[in-house]
C-alpha cells in the first residue's frame, strides 16, 4: 500500500474554530479577527490513533466565499464541537439577561450550520462544554444563561481562578451508554462552564447529571446517527488528575462511530 493509500484511509476529522472578533484594542495580532485551535484540543485528538484533526475556518459577515459548511462536512469524517464563548441567546430564542452573557452570533451561526450540514451527511459529531449546548441549540433546544442565578441550589460550575482544575461529581444514567462504556453511576469530572441546557433538544437523551444540583452534563443522540455532547473538558485533564473520569472511553466512542461510518 502506498503512502497516499494509506493517508486516504485515516479518518479526518474537522474541528469548528474558536473566533476572536476584530478588536483595535487588542495588541495581539494588531488587533486582527483570528481562528485558533486550542492546543490541547489537537494533542487529544491526535492521541487517538491514527485521526487527522483538521481546523474548519469560517468567514465574517459580509465576506463572500465560495466554500462553505456544506463543502467541509461533505469531505470531513467526523466533527469536533470545541469550547468557549457563550453563544447568544438569541441563537436559541430569548434575549440576554445581562449585556456579558450576549455570547458571540457570529460564531453561533458558522456552528449551527456545521452541525446541521453534518446531521444531514451522516457525520458523527461531538460536542465539548460549548460544543455540547451548540449541539442542543442546533437540535431546537434551549439554555440557562446563567447556572448560578437561574438553577435553584446550583454549584459552583466555574471558577476563574482553578478553571480547569474546578471539578465536580456525575452521575452516569442507568443503561446509557456513557454508563456501559465506564461501568461506574458515578464520576468526578472538571467543570468550566456557567451556562448549561435547559430544555433538551429533539431527539437527545441526557446521558450524564451533575450530582448535586441535576445540571446536564451529556447527551447523545437517539438513533443511528452518532452525536454526543459533554459539558466537561476532556482535553483539559492533566495526567496527574487521575481521579477524573478517564478521557479515553469517549475518544475511542467517537472514533469509533467514524471508523463505522467510513
């Protein structure tokens, strides 16, 4: 087999892209708008074997292309929903409650339309914190726009300060398939969020809760299409944070779907 024969079989897998807006104020890159992949997200993806994570850009308002959504999700094999921003209310229907959670439109919108155009293809998807609530909107659902003011008894689901390192317990629902890939009810994972689903979209069932204040914390898709949301990091989990849930079961879940499906 030749190397381009070989290549040609290794699954390729888009991942949508963190935006930084256009900012004057900004010194970094003169302020310029950027696409970036974070880092660990990459490293994860490359450490499942042989998938080639591929970084999906998109355009600003107003610019015109020749390439769109429809274009990557007809060549990729599976996609990658990656954290950050909030997205903004309006993407699911309501305005914000505070002018610091109205999110980012803009972003919103190139991801909404990825995940659709890759539902329609038959492309496994996974959704990561953001990722997992894009994938929920884009399903008809909704969101708190704040977990700390609107979920009676919540916990504390970030903080600024131990970021990656805030954690909390999950409970694993009984039979899903999160349950039979760890064989535990119950785990600890870390927790960078602070918005979280409110009404589940069409077609999800919650696979995982937080344990104490009952927050979504994945979802999967019933049926035969594979897409997965979690509102943990994976790719944020240092190798010494051996008490979290291990990262693993879910790579391999993915890629897994998207061996199937090529």
């Amino acid at each position: 087999m030749t190397t381009m024969q070989r290549a040609r079989k290794r699954p390729l897998i888009g991942i949508s892209a963190c935006w930084l807006h256009a900012d004057e104020d900004r010194q970094l890159y003169n302020g310029r708008a950027l696409l970036y992949l974070e880092q660990s997200m990459g490293e994860w993806l490359m450490s499942g074997g042989d998938a080639l994570p591929m970084m999906i850009p998109g355009a600003r308002r107003g610019v015109q292309t020749q390439v769109g959504p429809e274009d990557y999700a007809d060549r990729i094999d599976g996609l990658v929903i990656q954290g950050g921003v909030d997205m903004a209310p309006e993407s699911y229907g309501q305005r914000p409650i505070r002018e610091e959670w109205s999110g980012d439109p803009v972003r919103d919108g190139y991801e909404l339309d990825l995940v659709q155009a890759c539902l329609e293809r038959d492309r496994p998807i996974l959704g990561i914190c953001r990722g997992h609530q894009v994938l929920n909107v884009a399903l008809g659902g909704s969101l708190y726009q704040d977990i700390a003011t609107q979920v009676e008894g919540a916990l504390n689901h970030r903080d600024q300060t131990l970021y990656h390192e805030n954690t909390h317990k999950v409970v694993l629902e009984p039979g899903a398939v999160l349950h039979q890939l760890y064989g535990v009810r119950s785990a600890l994972v870390n927790s960078v969020h602070h918005q979280a689903i409110r009404e589940l979209g069409d077609g999800l069932c919650v696979e995982a809760r937080s344990s104490e204040d009952g927050v979504i914390e994945a979802v999967r898709l019933d049926g035969e299409l594979y897409a997965v949301g979690v509102q943990w990091h994976p790719e944020f989990q240092e190798p010494w944070q051996r008490e979290l849930l291990a990262t693993r079961p879910l790579l391999d879940d993915f890629l897994a779907a998207v061996a199937k499906r090529m």
